[in-house]
C-alpha cells in the first residue's frame, strides 16, 4: 500500500516497483545492483521534473511551422550526496544531460549517526537553478538536512529532494527542518533499526553499489 505523505510523491510506477524489488534481493549482484540504480535514477528524474515551467516557441518542421513547447530558465542542478548518490546521478544525466552537477561529500559518524561534511562543490549561480538532491536512501535524514542546509548556505532556493527509499522517521525529520523541500521517492518503507539502517531497506547502499561489503 502506498502511504500518502503531505510534500512527498511515491513513485509507485510498476518498472519503478520491479526494479526496486531487485534492487532489495540480498543476491542481487553488485553489477545489477548499479545498473538497476542508474535505470531507477532515470525514471525518478522524469517524475521529479514532471512540472518543469516550458514555454512556446516557434519551429519549423518539414512540413509546416509550429510553436513547440521547450524548457525555460536554467539548466537544473542534480546535487548528488557521494557516494551512493552518484549511482542515481548517473541515470539522471541520461535524461538531462545538460545538468550542473555538485557533489556534496558527507558521511554518518557510526556513533552519534551525525553528519560530517568533507567535500562541497557547486555551481556558483546556484541561486538561479531547481536543484534536485540525490541521495538513494532518506534513513535517519541526518545527511538530507545536512546536504540542503549546505545547498541553501550556498544559496539554492528552489530545491527538490530525489531518494530511492525513505523511512517515516527520515521523512518526518527532514520536513521538520525543510518543509519546503518536496520529496520524491520510491517507496517508504517500514522503520529504522538501532544503527539507522531502513527497514525491510535493501542494505547498505554505497556498499552494495561498490561491492565493498
Ligand atoms: N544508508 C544506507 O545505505 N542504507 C540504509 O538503510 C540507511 C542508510
């Protein structure tokens, strides 16, 4: 069953489903792991851009003239949270390939589940952009909060938030602090465990991208 949360869209599309269901499998191998991550990637940026502002223009078509819709404003930032954000990225850029990039480098001190940040680097109009946040899963929500208190720091203004899985618990804590940060994903799943790790989840995404568990 699919929850309805206020400023969150599950993508409950049936591609979307089976592909996450693979995704979840524990003998899912590495190699499918990341394919089937970029393959998901591409399909939840065609639904988090679904309201993308376009406007008329006039072409010429083989046969006759025609006002056309295109794109307008700036091309859109895909902010990806390293490292397991860079597997969705990469689907996303399949889409629009024309998309500013910027990497944000946090990890989950394993005591306090705190974030530390390592890496920033983003375009310096960001202001001017939609910026869409990577980050496969929204678990404690501690790196979502972290990565687009850092975004808006860096001036972002109109920023969505794209996720693979997301826990009640993440989503609830990460609107508590930017409820104007619309969240799309792909299923909400059942609750967080005593080291923040979503369940039933798929495990540890970075991990299970890179084969390095
Ligand atoms: N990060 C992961 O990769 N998996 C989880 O379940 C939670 C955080």
């Amino acid at each position: 069953m699919v929850r309805a949360i206020r400023g969150v869209t599950v993508v409950d599309h049936p591609l979307v489903q089976h592909k996450l269901t693979l995704m979840r499998k524990s003998d899912t191998s590495t190699k499918s792991f990341r394919e089937l991550l970029k393959e998901i990637g591409a399909l939840l940026c065609y639904e988090v851009t679904r309201d993308l502002p376009v406007e008329l223009i006039e072409i010429q078509t083989p046969l006759a003239t025609m006002m056309s819709p295109q794109l307008v404003g700036k091309k859109l930032v895909f902010a990806a949270i390293l490292r397991s954000g860079m597997g969705m990225l990469e689907g996303m850029l399949e889409l629009a390939p024309a998309a500013r990039v910027a990497h944000i480098g946090l990890y989950r001190d394993p005591a306090t589940l705190n974030c530390v940040e390592y890496y920033f680097k983003a375009p310096l109009d960001i202001a001017l952009r939609t910026v869409v946040v990577i980050d496969p899963m929204l678990a404690t929500g501690n790196t979502a909060i972290a990565a687009v208190d850092r975004l808006k720091e860096a001036g972002a203004r109109s920023i969505r938030m794209a996720c693979l899985l997301a826990s009640p618990e993440g989503i609830s804590k990460f609107q508590g602090h930017h409820a104007d940060v619309p969240i799309w994903t792909a299923a909400i799943d059942e609750a967080l465990n005593d080291h923040g790790y979503i369940l039933p989840g798929l495990g540890d995404a970075g991990d299970r991208m890179y084969g390095t568990k």
